[in-house]
C-alpha cells in the first residue's frame, strides 16, 4: 500500500508541476508579444525620424507631396525588396540613392514607418 500512496503522490506532484509550467506559458507568450510590440514600435519610430531628416524634403512630411514626381508613399506596395533595393539605388535617375548614407538597419526603419501608414 505505501508503494502505491508513494506513486500516487509523485503522480499528483508531477501533474502539479505541469500544469503549473502550462498556465505559465501564456504569461511568457504575452510578455514576448509586449516586448515585440515595443520593439516594433521603437522601429517605426527611428524609421518616423529618418525619413523627417532623409526624405520628407522630397516625399512631403506626410509621405506625399503633391505637385512633383514623387509617388505617394502611403500606397507603396508591400514588397519590402523592392523597397530595399530602390532607397538603396535609387530609382531612374530621379531618386537619388541613399546606399552611402543609409545602412540596413537605418532603411528597416524607414520601410517599418511607411509600412505602418500604408493605406489601400
């Protein structure tokens, strides 16, 4: 009988133990998806104030401008490479390229602020 009240208490103590790592996970998941939002956040932010200093002299401070050549940037499509690869250099003749001055993480900024005010 001792045999038995021995491995019905490692049982309940294992079950215990599981279910206490179970109900923990969802609080992890949650401070993850926080600290992914802010760190989002802090992207479309240093991406808001390069584009201030980089490219609202041609783009407009709201991402169009009417009146010249430039698209309006809130239509951009999704597609990041292209996106990439324009700011990197350029785009015919008319957008300068931004290769030199701008590094990756600098233009992963800049293509999470425009991704962030897209509109359809």
């Amino acid at each position: 009988m001792q045999v038995t009240l021995k491995s019905a208490a490692a049982y309940f103590a294992a079950a215990a133990i599981t279910a206490s790592v179970l109900t923990a996970q969802p609080a992890v998941a949650q401070q993850d998806a926080g600290a992914d939002q802010a760190q989002i956040a802090s992207q479309i932010d240093l991406g808001k104030a390069t584009f201030a200093a980089n490219c609202s002299h041609c783009h407009g401070p709201n991402m169009v401008n009417a009146g010249t050549i430039t698209p309006d940037l809130r239509k951009f499509p999704d597609d990041k490479p292209r996106f990439f690869t324009t700011v990197k250099s350029g785009k015919n003749g008319r957008m300068p390229p931004w290769g030199d001055l701008l590094n990756d993480d600098d233009i992963a900024a800049l293509w999470a602020y425009v991704s962030s005010q897209r509109k359809p």
